[in-house]
C-alpha cells in the first residue's frame, strides 16, 4: 500500500478495537469517542497531505512504490532536506503541539532497520525482525506509539533488587510462538489513536543476570490480547474550534499501557535478555539522534507560532512600541533563532553513520534538546505577562450566539484594529497557550519529553569530549611570558 490517506488511517483504527480507558470506562471507538475523534482527525490530515503533496511528502521505494518520507533512510543531505522539509510542514500544521506525530518513531525506526547488524549480534534473528518491521510499518504506513520509562516505586533505585522490579515491563517466559510479557510502560503518547507499539530502552540496566528479564524492544500491534491503556483525562473538553482552538485539534492523549500477560510474537521481537545491546542501542544505531532531529524540527514550529502569538498580541494591543515589550519579544526571537542555527548546525554538519545513514550532527540536536525545556516554559510566561489578566474575561462561541449579549461584547472587546469577535478569538488561544490544561500539558511535555533534565545534561557532558580544551587551558597557564 505505502502512503495512505487520512481516510485510510481512520477506517484502520476504528477497525483496531484497542482496550482505551478513559474517566472508568473502555472508550470504545475512538474515531468517534469526544477526548479522541477531533485529534484522529487531526492525524488524518497529516496521512492526506501525503495525498495531496505526494512529491514533496513521499518518496519513491525500491518497488516503484511510495512511502511516507518520514520513513527514507536518508544517504545524503538531499534526502535528509527532504525529510526535514516534510517534517516541519506536519509540525506547522500542529502549530508544534503534536510532539508525537507518526514520522517521530517513523524516522527511528529507519535508523534502526539500516543499523539491523547491531541486532542480528545479539540473535540473527533480531536483525532481519527488525529490517522486516520496517518494511511492513512502511507499507502499512502505520501510526506508532512507544513507551520508554517503567513505573517508578522509587527514583532513587534502578529497575532490578527493588519493589518497583515487580511493576516493570519484563519478561515472564519464553515459548515457542513468541515471549510473554507483564508489567507497565510510561509513557505512550498518541496511544489511542496508534495501530502498533513500539517498547524500546528505558533506562540504563546494571551488567548483572538479574537485569536480563528487563532488558527488552519489541513491536505488538495495540489491540494484542492483554494489552490496555489507561488514559489521562482529555483537554479536549468538547468545546467549539472558537472556545478551544489547540485542546479541539491537538490533544494528541497521553497513557499508561498495561501488558497483561501478552504474547509477543518472536519475529515481533528485537532484542530479549542482551543487557549490553539494551543500553547500546540508542547510541549504537543513531535512532536518538533521529528521534532528536524530529524534536528539534518541531520545536522550531513551536517557537514560531508562540512567537507570532506574541507578536500579534502586542499589535493588537497597540504596544509594539513600549521597551518592555520589545525587550521580551526579543527574548523569544532569541529562542526561536537559537532552535534554527541548531537545526542548520545540525544538518550542515551531517554525515554517513557507520551503518551508511546520512545522519545530522549530534551535539547541536543534543543542545537545542537541553535548552527547550527551559526556554519553552519561559515563553509561555512571556505570553502570560504580555496578555496580563484580559485573558479571564474572554466571552465564549456561545455569547456571540446570543443576540442579548453581542452589542455590549462588540462594544467592550473590540480594539482599535479588530472588531470583537477576532480580538476574542485571540484571547481564547492565548489562553489555551498559556493558562488552560492543554497548556499545563505542554509545559510539562517540552521539561520532559527527553527524560528527566538533571540527566540529560548529564549525557550531554559524558558525550562530549572535554579534555582538549581543558588542556588548551593548561597550556596556556605554562606559556611563557
């Protein structure tokens, strides 16, 4: 098939019948289901853009075929620009608050079917599972999910030698269709709305026998027996496109997914008990950087639609000319300049990876993933100083209805160079940016959507090499006068 259209996804998610629990009950058909059906929607458009731009949204496959470009396994910087590019026109469509889109995990998994040697080291079985995944996913032009992180009874602790071991992913037993699997996994994004599941690495396991149950990546479609999700409530409280711009298209859900017993079939398995290759993989096949590449992509689309929010509340305001406004409007120039030079770096620095994938440099991926999740926090707030306390007093869809209330709401919400109703408008998505759930959610999402910040910087120190400047350093101490 290869790409699909939006039609095509939702037609295949309404058939999936995947066990979503939302609010103490099974949701049913998420395609029609009110914390769902507007975000399906949204991903269905995202699947017609391929329809509609097939050029510059697909490539063409070794069949003659097309995919979706997410899925290339880029050789050269022409092809990596052209993923880029299709990249950033989903994240603009999303406004960057779809974090999870499908070419997310599509782009990993390329790297990691390029790099299938990596997983025929640990079974030569794992490598061509891997390969033949990716194929599959591509022609399926599937939509994805992934969890990463084990429920945590203590942060203090690794995964083996502590109660929270008895909650964690892991596996139960080997049989001759496949291994059986239990525990939980945190925190599968866009879970109600994805046809498959992705577990990869968590975290780093300790080198002992007793870390082997844990060490585990496989694939299992999101309707296996045994499987659930459990679901946080929705942002999307069923409010108008008026009352509700971002939360009544982009609430892409958040959820626990619970592995009961499931059976996960051998050719769906990548690694099973190789501890070594476990904590390698991310590093060892470029899937990270991949992943990384992805994120700063949409941080960019992200850092622009806040920053023209912003610009256009100070226009509507009438205070482009006051310093202080001026001053922060800068601030978020700043970020958003500083998500592009590190997306370009990153590109212009590309290079074929020892598995032959054109790969974007790491460190500039790894700086912009470091510093997001404190710059993002601060716009939002800019945005919270810029639109002061008039976002609490912004009428609804429903007040404009009314014809007792619109003369005195065009009389008092209109500005100098908008009439009332687009002024409001205004406000109700600054609110949603700023105050709302959706906007909590989006916060929380950019400080931890890598992982706990203390350890990212961490790894962003341990993959850097040091020494030469510290010794630029020692040098010039002993220079002589």
């Amino acid at each position: 098939m290869g790409a699909r259209s939006g039609n095509n996804y939702l037609s295949s998610l309404k058939k999936l019948g995947a066990e979503i629990w939302i609010g103490g009950a099974r949701a049913g058909d998420v395609t029609a289901h009110p914390a769902f059906a507007n975000c399906a929607r949204s991903i269905a458009s995202l699947y017609d853009m391929q329809m509609e731009h097939p050029e510059t949204m697909t490539f063409r496959t070794d069949d003659g075929g097309r995919a979706g470009m997410s899925f290339i396994i880029p050789k050269n910087a022409d092809d990596l620009r052209k993923r880029t590019r299709m990249m950033k026109t989903w994240a603009d469509f999303g406004c960057g608050m779809l974090g999870r889109t499908p070419d997310y995990l599509n782009v990993s998994l390329a790297a990691m079917a390029a790099a299938r040697s990596f997983f025929s080291e640990s079974d030569a079985r794992y490598g061509e599972n891997i390969w033949n995944y990716y194929i599959e996913a591509r022609h399926h032009d599937w939509c994805a999910t992934h969890t990463l992180a084990n429920p945590r009874a203590s942060r203090g602790a690794g995964w083996t030698g502590h109660p929270g071991a008895e909650s964690a992913l892991k596996l139960v037993e080997k049989t001759s269709d496949g291994i059986i699997v239990n525990g939980g996994g945190m925190l599968a994004t866009l879970a109600p709305l994805s046809e498959e599941i992705l577990v990869l690495p968590s975290t780093v396991l300790q080198a002992e026998p007793a870390a082997e149950p844990f060490a585990l990546s496989f694939a299992i479609q999101c309707n296996a027996k045994g499987l659930k999700f459990i679901c946080r409530d929705a942002c999307d409280a069923g409010g108008s496109r008026f009352d509700n711009p971002l939360a009544s298209r982009f609430d892409e859900m958040d959820a626990v997914a619970v592995f009961d017993n499931v059976l996960v079939p051998w050719e769906r398995v990548f690694l099973c008990g190789d501890v070594a290759r476990y904590n390698a993989l991310y590093a060892g096949t470029g899937a990270a950087v991949h992943m990384m590449h992805q994120a700063v992509v949409k941080n960019v689309a992200k850092s622009e639609f806040i920053l023209g929010l912003a610009a256009r509340i100070a226009q509507d305001g009438d205070e482009m000319q006051l310093h202080d406004v001026r001053e922060r409007l800068a601030e978020m120039i700043t970020t958003t300049e500083t998500m592009r030079a590190c997306l370009r770096a990153a590109e212009a620095d590309a290079a074929p990876d020892k598995w032959g994938v054109f790969t974007p440099a790491r460190a500039p991926l790894d700086t912009a993933r470091n510093l997001f999740p404190r710059l993002y926090p601060r716009m939002v707030e800019i945005i919270q100083l810029s639109s002061s306390s008039s976002l609490m007093a912004a009428p609804s869809a429903s007040d404009f209805a009314n014809p007792a209330e619109v003369a005195d709401i065009e009389r008092y919400f209109a500005a100098a160079d908008s009439p009332a109703k687009e002024r409001v408008a205004l406000y109700r998505l600054t609110w949603e940016v700023a105050c709302s759930a959706f906007g909590g959610r989006q916060v929380l999402y950019e400080r931890f959507c890598f992982g706990d910040p203390a350890g990212m910087a961490s790894a962003l120190v341990d993959s850097h090499d040091l020494k030469p400047l510290a010794d630029r350093v020692r040098a010039f101490l002993k220079r002589p006068d």
